[in-house]
C-alpha cells in the first residue's frame, strides 16, 4: 500500500514537473528588438533562457525573471554580447545581439546600466574582452577561486574587480552531495542604487 501510494506522489510530481517545463520553454514569443536601443559599453543584459540549465538556475534564484547575463561590448557601432555559457567548446562566447536574443536562446530579456562613469565602465568592458582574449572557459564546477574558468555572474563580477570596482555582491550558498559551494546569481546585478533597469 505504502509503495503504491509512493509511486502514485512520484507520478503526480513528475506530471506537474513536465507541464511547467512545457510552459517554461513555450511561454513566450520570439523577443523583437527596438531599432532606437541605445547602448553603451558595460551594459548588462540579461535573457530568459530555454534550456533546462536555465530552468534550474530561474529555480535557484526566486528574485529574478532571468537566467544567464553577460555584458555590452560596442564595437565600430555594432553591439555585441560577451558571456560565459556551457556550448560545445566550452570558450567565453563574443555574439552579436542579435544572435544573444535569437528566439532559441531566449524568450526575453532586460537590460541594466550600472551607477559609474563612461571611463569606469569602459575599462570593465576591456576586463570582460580580455577574458575573451585569453580563451577562458566555461567554469563546470562554479568555483570562485578560478581565474581562467568562468560562469556568467562571476565574469561579470570579475571584470568589474579587475577594473578596480568591487562589487558588494551576496554569493548565495547551494549544499550539493560533495558539500556547500558560494553561487553568485543574476538578480545580484539588477540591484538599486549601483544598477538601474534601462530597458
């Protein structure tokens, strides 16, 4: 009786699970982006995965609508999108806008602008390209100590401290089998008063 009543509740969740998966992934349109959008080195833009990684991080981080960020690069006028993202090679990724907001890697999105000046921000953007430069790569393991192994938040992170702004960001710590790890979330960089929603 226990064992059936068990297999039924697993059932149950398991149903539940696959249909909000199935609004998760086709909830939304494909994103259409403003032809006046004016941007600026060191933005951060944020998207709406539809892979089940974003799922899980869209579960993790109750504050947000969001689940991966990387940051503006402008280059002869033409913004770019550079990011850490799990894919086939595993390198910091450098995509141009459009293919960032593509309706298969996103179903929406925002854009913050951080409380510093053009010069600050600026240097930012080069720490992020530098990243890019040096063929860092994804980091798997989610570990803050690496320098050459990067994920989403922590290249954001990482490039404002090496252009010599520190940010007051909150890791927040996830307990898996092998023991606590420190996780820097999306929503940590749509905070007021250091940044604003522009978009």
């Amino acid at each position: 009786m226990i064992k059936k009543c068990l297999l039924l509740l697993f059932g149950i969740i398991y149903i539940l699970g696959a249909v909000f998966m199935l609004h998760f992934f086709n909830n939304y349109n494909s994103i259409e982006i403003p032809k006046n959008l004016h941007l600026k080195n060191g933005d951060l833009i944020l998207r709406c995965g539809k892979s089940t990684e974003s799922y899980a991080v869209i579960l993790a981080d109750s504050k947000t609508e969001f689940s991966h960020i990387g940051i503006i690069s402008i280059e002869n006028q033409v913004p770019f999108v550079i990011h850490a993202v799990p894919h086939k090679n595993h390198l910091i990724k450098k995509d141009k806008l459009n293919v960032f907001l593509s309706s298969k890697n996103a179903s929406k999105y925002a854009v913050y602008r951080a409380n510093f000046n053009e010069e600050a921000m600026q240097k930012v953007t080069i720490e992020a390209q530098l990243f890019y430069d040096k063929k860092c790569t994804f980091d798997t393991h989610f570990d803050l100590t690496t320098n050459t192994k990067l994920y989403c938040t922590e290249l954001i992170f990482k490039a404002f401290k090496n252009a010599g702004i520190p940010l007051k960001i909150q890791p927040k710590e996830f307990n898996y089998i092998i023991g606590k790890q420190p996780i820097i979330l999306p929503s940590e960089f749509t905070k007021a008063p250091i940044f604003n929603k522009i978009i």
